[in-house]
C-alpha cells in the first residue's frame, strides 16, 4: 500500500486500527484518508487493508 506517499509492505488482512497502533498513535488524534474517502474513527477496526490502496494519515498533536 502507500501511506502518505510511501510505498509500504503490510501483513495480508491488517486493520486500520492496527497499522495506526503499530505506530505508536493514538487513533482518537489521527483522520485517516483511504482511497480519497475519510474513515471515520468509529470504523478504524472494521477497515482492512487491501494491496493498492493509498492511505493518508493525519496525526493532530496538542501544545501551546
């Protein structure tokens, strides 16, 4: 798949939810835009990943 621009090899049958805590965020703080449609944060564990698709994170960190 690509994510954010860069190709990248997954395990066949993985979850959006996975891939997001396999690195390390929290899935309350990330938008995620796969194949151009935004996933709503309700349905990251439902989402599996397929070869081909073109996921964008977006990862909102607080601060002041």
């Amino acid at each position: 798949i690509t994510v954010n621009g860069e190709k990248e090899d997954i395990a066949e049958g993985l979850t959006l939810l996975e891939l997001i805590e396999a690195r390390g965020l929290a899935p309350n703080t990330v938008v995620a835009e796969l194949n151009f449609d935004i996933v709503p944060a309700q349905a990251f564990a439902d989402v599996r990943l397929n070869p081909g698709d073109s996921l964008e994170l977006l990862h909102f960190v607080g601060g002041g």
